[in-house]
C-alpha cells in the first residue's frame, strides 16, 4: 500500500488497522457469529484466522514503517538489470526490511499467544490453545503448574525481546 501510492492507500490502511481500535470482545462475539454461520467455530482454519485478523494490523504499522525508509530506487535498477519481481524482492527488498520483518513476526506471535478471549470463543475441544487451558484451569481449580508456565512464557517473551533489541542495535552499528 505504501509504495503503490495508491489514492484509496491511507483509507484502506486505517480499514486494515481497525481491530486495534475496536475492543476484543467484540470482534470475539462478532467472529463467533460469522464463524458460526460457516462452521468454522472450533476449527484450526477459524481459529488461525481469528488470531490473524487481530495481528495484521500491527504488521501493517511495522512493515508500513519499514517502507517509509525503504530505497525504492535499488529496486527500480535491479529490475532495470533484468532482475524479476521476485528476484528483485528476495535479493534488495527483504535484506532491507528483514528486521522489520521478524519484528513484525514476533508481535504477531506475542499477540496470538496472549489472546485467550478469542480463544474463549472460537476454539474448544482439541484446537483449544494453551492459554485457554491456562484459563479454564485458574478458573476451575488451583494447580502450580500454571504459575510454572506463566513463569517460562515471561522467560520466552523476555528473551525474544532481548534478542530482537540485539539485533536491532547490531544492525544500527
């Protein structure tokens, strides 16, 4: 959207960012409902999609970020050389935005492992997330092992930040 310069390409970029805006809950109710309607409540599919409908906006932020310092004119002379748009992408592009890129990732995983209301909603059965098992067992009795996990996903989110700030400050040098 940012490099097309599209007319409509700020409208559609605030249409893409409006699951941050609007409470969880309520995309929870109103994905439960459409999912319901196309037999995709307790599904992987439904589930995945749900959990990407709430990541893509901060993806958008990052990556739309990355191309505001992005060097479109390398990639006009690589394709100007024979490159394809392919070619082009995976040898100038994604060198360029690669840590924008993972950062990207890792706030989308974050933001899927921490969601457990549309996890509440839309999985069950054998698709049902850890966090929802984490919730259903604080909530129906009490059991060390959730303060255990609790304990090692701060640890993995702690340790995924550090090396995404090292590598950020690696490539600043």
């Amino acid at each position: 959207l940012y490099v097309s310069g599209h007319p409509a390409a700020k409208a559609i970029f605030v249409f893409l960012i409006t699951p941050m805006i609007v409470p969880v809950i309520l995309i929870a109710i109103g994905t439960f409902y459409v999912f319901g309607r196309m037999g995709m409540n307790n599904t992987i599919g439904g589930l995945v999609l749900a959990h990407t409908s709430l990541a893509a906006p901060l993806v958008m932020i990052v990556i739309t970020a990355a191309f505001r310092t992005y060097d479109m004119n390398q990639e006009r002379v690589a394709r100007s050389l024979g490159a394809s748009r392919l070619k082009a992408f995976f040898v100038i592009t994604l060198p360029q935005i690669r840590f924008s890129v993972f950062t990207a990732a890792l706030l989308s995983f974050l933001t899927s492992f921490d969601e457990v209301i549309i996890s509440i909603f839309i999985s069950g059965g054998v698709n049902a997330t850890l966090t929802k098992h984490m919730f259903s067992a604080l909530r129906d009795f009490i059991d060390p092992t959730i303060a255990a996990i609790s304990t090692i996903m701060v640890l993995i989110s702690t340790a995924l930040m550090l090396a995404t700030q090292f590598m950020g400050s690696k490539s600043n040098k």
